[in-house]
C-alpha cells in the first residue's frame, strides 16, 4: 500500500482560512489540527491516504521542495523568496490576501519621498524579494534579515525601514510605524512536488479538488492596495510552468 499523501499546512491565519477550503476538498483533519494547544504535528484525516503537517509559514516550501510532503500551501511572497525550482504552483487558492510592503516610522514618513530614495537599508524576513524589488528601481538595498519583530528594527537603530507583510495596518500602527510603498499584493497558493506530480498519480484529482474548492464563492479578504500580484518565479524567472511530463492538471 502507498504511503498517505502529506499535505503541509501553515500554522496561523492561513490555517484558519485554509480549513473551509479543505473541507469544500472533501479532506477532514482530527479535531486536534485546529487546536493551537495541540503540540502534534502531524495529522491523520477521514481519508486514510492522505495526512496533513503543520509547520511555519516559510518551512511550507522547503518540505513540499524536497519532497518530505507532497503538496502544500502557500503564501506567493514565500514562494518568491525562496524560488524552489522543485515546486509547481498550479493554483491560486485566493486566500491570505495581504501586500508585502515598505514601512517606516511616521516622522521620517512625513518628510520623505520614496521616489527620491537611491540607498535604503531595510530590516525584512524577505531579503531575495525586497532586493529584487529595489534593484528593479535603481535602489542600492542594503537587507538585514530577520525572522520577526521587525516592527523593532527602526525604533532600536537596527534599520530606519521595514519590508512586511501589512494587512489591516494595526501592527505599524501600534509600533509608531506607516506604510510608504506597497511592493506587491500576496495570496496563497497550493503548491506540488514536481516529481511527486509524475510519480503519485493520485495528486491530479486531488489538485482538482482543491481548484473547485478556491473557486466557490467567498467573502473577500483585506489586502486592497497598489502593487502587483507577487507570484513564484516573479523575482527571476517566468511563472510556473506544468511539469515536464506534459499531463494536465
């Protein structure tokens, strides 16, 4: 008998809004996977070949890479930042709506113009996108990486600005900080192993499953603003293509 499929969902708000989507999928995880008091990982579901995992956002990729899951999901700013050639990202799950964007505090905000910026240093758990971001504008970026608390970086003299996710804006807010240049508008995406997508063909269906299941009808997410719609492969490559073998999804 194959292994059960693995399929590695990302802790937090997206599991939230992830949970009807797998639902709509057909797939219904032990109770335990929706409890944040749960220290289990790994999670049986009714369906006896398929499993879920539930690991950080940014570990999503990594394991959908290489292969320890078969499929996933996703945020695109998280696909971009890591550019996993291992990975096929057949669908736009229309979740996680959010826009990573350029913070600063607000009295440097006041008096300043990103248009005129030509060197920023930045504090950013995305260092690939944003350097990226400000090549593409002629913009010398120096980026500390960090995995959190960035919102900490300028008022501690780490970085006068930020790279972030924003969504309803509470978090700068509260930290003295505002908004000045959206870099691009993020969504979740059901990623696919590559190689698993030519070995397991009980992937195709349930790939399927899951594009009804981000079309039906829902109500819309925050995350409206300027920028462009980030997507896997947009920092130095085209976007995804189907596998090699050629097959539909």
């Amino acid at each position: 008998m194959a292994q059960p499929l693995v399929i590695a969902i990302p802790k937090g708000r997206i599991l939230e809004e992830a949970a009807p989507l797998l639902a709509r999928a057909g797939i219904e995880p032990d109770a335990a996977f929706s409890d944040d008091g749960s220290r289990a990982l790994r999670f049986a579901t009714n369906r006896r070949d398929i499993d879920l995992i539930r690991v950080r956002a940014f570990d999503v990729a990594t394991f959908v890479a290489h292969g320890a899951a078969q499929i996933g999901i996703v945020g695109s700013d998280v696909l971009a930042e890591f550019d996993y050639p291992e990975l096929y990202a057949p669908v736009d799950l229309g979740i996680g709506h959010c826009r990573l964007s350029v913070a600063e505090p607000a009295e440097m905000a006041a008096t300043d113009d990103p248009r005129g910026w030509s060197h920023v240093r930045v504090a950013t758990k995305y260092p690939h996108v944003t350097q990226a971001h400000f090549e593409r504008r002629g913009v010398q970026a120096e980026c500390v990486k960090l995995n959190g608390a960035m919102e900490l970086a300028p008022t501690l003299g780490l970085a006068p600005r930020i790279v972030d996710h924003v969504s309803s804006g509470r978090t700068l807010k509260e930290n003295g900080l505002v908004e000045v240049e959206v870099i691009a508008q993020v969504t979740s995406r059901l990623v696919v192993n590559r190689a698993a997508f030519k070995t397991r063909p009980e992937l195709v269906p349930l790939v399927d499953a899951f594009r009804r299941a981000g079309s039906a009808p829902r109500p819309l997410a925050g995350g409206a603003g300027g920028g462009p719609v980030i997507s896997a492969g947009e920092v130095t490559r085209p976007p995804l293509a189907p596998p090699a073998s050629g097959r539909g999804i």
